[in-house]
C-alpha cells in the first residue's frame, strides 16, 4: 500500500528516514537531565536507520546470505555493545 502512494520502496523507506531523523531531532531537544532511556531510545533509532540504509541504499537486502548476516551481526553486534558502555559505563 505505502509503495504504491509513495511511487517505490526506495521513496518509502527514505521518508521512514527522515521522519526518524525529526523524531531523533525533537527527542534530543527535549531532552533534559540526560536521562537514560531517552538515550537509549535515540541509540536505538538510530540503527534502525543504519539497518535501513545497509538494507536498502547499500542493496544488502539482495546480497547472498552470509554477506547479509554479516552485516546484520555487525549492526547488531555494534548495538549491544554501545547499549553496554552507554548503561553500564
């Protein structure tokens, strides 16, 4: 349905973007006393449009496989660990 309003897959998930990158812009700027959830929730937004633009943009989503599941560890990977120091440190 989305693609055929917004023309293609490509237009669809570029204004997925963009709405993350306002999303992620009015957070942070509402954002008082650092606290950590909203960090965490800006982290985790911020993959997802890393996810998006591999997946997407950098034609990773018709990789074979293993390429694919790199890529979707390192994200992951990267994710966990920066959730980690961000908590714990």
């Amino acid at each position: 349905m989305f693609t055929r309003v917004f023309g293609d897959r490509q237009t669809t998930v570029w204004m997925v973007l963009v709405a993350a990158t306002v999303l992620t812009a009015v957070v942070g700027l509402e954002q008082h006393g650092g606290s950590t959830a909203v960090g965490l929730l800006l982290l985790a937004v911020a993959f997802v449009k890393i996810r998006l633009v591999a997946l997407h943009f950098m034609e990773v989503r018709d990789a074979p496989l293993p390429l694919r599941m790199l890529v979707e560890g390192y994200v992951g990977v990267t994710f966990v660990a920066l959730v980690g120091i961000y908590v714990f440190v």
